[in-house]
C-alpha cells in the first residue's frame, strides 16, 4: 500500500513508520520535526520523508493523491501549550486536520486518526468506555482547546463515513512512553521527570501528586494501531489505546528513581506556578480496554517498570551515562 503518514518524524509517528515499512508498505512522512528519529529510516527506497507543515493546503493536496490510507498524528500536544497558545493549537489540532480529512474524501483514502484520552475531559466515571459522555470545563478555559479540537476532528469523521462512505479508525492514546519520547522536559509527565533525574535537579510534582494516569509501552501502542488500521471489522470504530495499570503521580516519580538509580529529591509544586491561570488538571484518566482486545486479540505486554527501565536505558546510553 501507499500510505501516508503526518507527524511521521515525532515519537510515535516514527515507530509506526518504521512498523509500516517491515510490513512492505511505501510510506511518506510529513513533520515539522528534524527528521532525527527517523534517521535509521531514510536508506529505505520505500520512504520519504517532507520535511513541512500539515497546515500548507497545497502540499497536502499534492501529497494525497494515491494514497491509500493516512495516518493522521500531526498535532500539538502539550499541556503548556494549551493554555500559553490556545489558538495555534487549534489551528494545527482542529482546522488543518479537518482540511486534511477533507482532501482524504476527495481521493478516498482510508483515515487511522490519532486522538486522544482527554476527549473524556473530566468523567468522574472511571474506567472510560469508547462510549462514555464527555465531560469538560467551560469554554473559556483554554486547557480544553485541545480535547475539544479532538473531539470536533472525531465528530466530523463520522459524519464523512455518513455522508461519504469513507472509512476511518479512531485511536484514544492513554499515555504512550519509551525510546525517542519528544524533547525531555516537556510536554508529558514521563519526559518533564526523566530530565530532572537524568539532571539531577529537583523532581517537581505537581499539586498533591495523587492524580492518576495509565502508561502503554510505545511497542504495545504501535502493534495495536497498525492491527487495528488493517482489520476490516475495525472500520469507522473507536478504540482506547492504553492499559489499566493505574499510577499515581507521586508513585511515578518514585518508581523512575527506583528504577534509574536515581538521586534526585522529589517535591510538589502548584499548578499555577507551572502553567499559570487557565490549566485544571483531571484526577483520574483510566480506559476500559476491553473493545480493541476483543477487536483483535490485544493486550499490552510490557509492565510499566520494564519499559520505564528500556526508557531511561536508552537515555542513560543517549548522554554517555
């Protein structure tokens, strides 16, 4: 198949690649990003990499033509950058992806969309269901922009299988972690804590440090994506991609220590000190797995300490550690 890939050059979009690829599809990636961790894969004759915005209308048009499916990853997805730059995230997350999907119809290409947990906002109804109401703050809380740009993306792919017949998958990410995470100290909890311990700064939790997440092992998250995006039963579905091995904030930076070897102290942090006015974190945030194992027979394999333990190796072996 030819297959085209937005974000192909960042975290996730760079395994699921290289995933492609040694299943003998021709794959093009399309990313902002250096291109650095994908490196490994610019010998391969079936793919090329563009180095450019998903938000240039007529580079995506060119790039569609006879394309067969898309991976849509390109987005922003940082805590901080929700509330410091709502609209430039909306731009990326919400107008250049419904533009995308919009030349995706055109040509018929098959939609795998990458999402996101926080579409379920603040539901005190725990574990999630691919079903389950979205509850979130109000709208001038600019820390919804992002799942309310996802959602609205998620919105307008079933009204194209509606009203156009074309297919689509819907993937809820619950936390993907491992070798290659997006730049260390940003973004996600697992990046900002791995670069204060590999520092040797103060590890800083914020609020109480009770509010739970589920981590999955980018390996894990990469065989259900690409299983899923092949299956023909899995067509125009919604799945929760994660596991149910609920953590603690607190208990996620002891176990890095742990784990690593590490030194450093931990200590707890307002959230107003780190994102200012505008940010309301979610206690819990855990999925009901149970619809993608039984779509294709899935289960996460790697425990949270030994793919924290692959993590932190590879970035130990990265600083000569």
């Amino acid at each position: 198949m030819d297959i085209l890939v937005t974000g192909g050059a960042g975290f996730l979009g760079s395994y699921i690649c290289q995933r492609l690829l040694e299943l003998g599809h021709k794959v093009t990636a399309i990313d902002m990003a250096s291109g650095e961790k994908i490196e490994h894969l610019m010998s391969d004759r079936k793919f090329t990499f563009i180095q450019d915005s998903v938000c240039d209308l007529s580079l995506m048009e060119h790039q569609m033509k006879n394309k067969e499916v898309l991976f849509h990853l390109a987005a922003i997805a940082d805590p901080l950058k929700y509330v410091t730059n709502p609209l430039n995230v909306m731009e990326v997350d919400l107008l250049a992806a419904i533009n995308t999907f919009k030349l995706a119809a055109e040509n018929r290409t098959k939609i795998a969309f990458s999402s996101t947990s926080e579409v379920f906002g603040r539901n005190p109804d725990i574990p999630w269901k691919e079903t389950d109401d979205r509850v979130l703050g109000a709208t001038s809380v600019n820390r919804w922009c992002y799942s309310s740009s996802k959602a609205a993306c998620e919105h307008f792919l079933f009204a194209l299988h509606k009203q156009e017949k074309l297919p689509f998958i819907i993937y809820r990410f619950f936390n993907v972690y491992g070798p290659k995470l997006d730049d260390l100290g940003h973004g996600r909890v697992i990046p900002i804590f791995l670069k204060q311990f590999l520092h040797q700064e103060e590890v800083t939790v914020h609020g109480d440090g009770k509010q739970t997440r589920t981590f999955i092992y980018v390996d894990d998250a990469v065989d259900a994506v690409v299983r899923l995006a092949f299956c023909k039963k899995a067509e125009n579905e919604v799945f929760n991609i994660g596991t149910d091995d609920e953590c603690n904030m607190h208990q996620l930076a002891k176990t890095i220590k742990k784990v690593g070897g590490f030194k450093s102290k931990i200590k707890f942090v307002d959230y107003q000190q780190v994102f200012g006015k505008g940010f309301e974190d979610i206690p819990r945030r855990i999925p009901d797995t149970s619809k993608v194992s039984k779509f294709i027979k899935w289960k996460a394999k790697v425990s949270l300490e030994e793919g924290l333990r692959r993590t932190i190796d590879y970035y130990k072996k990265k600083k000569g550690l």
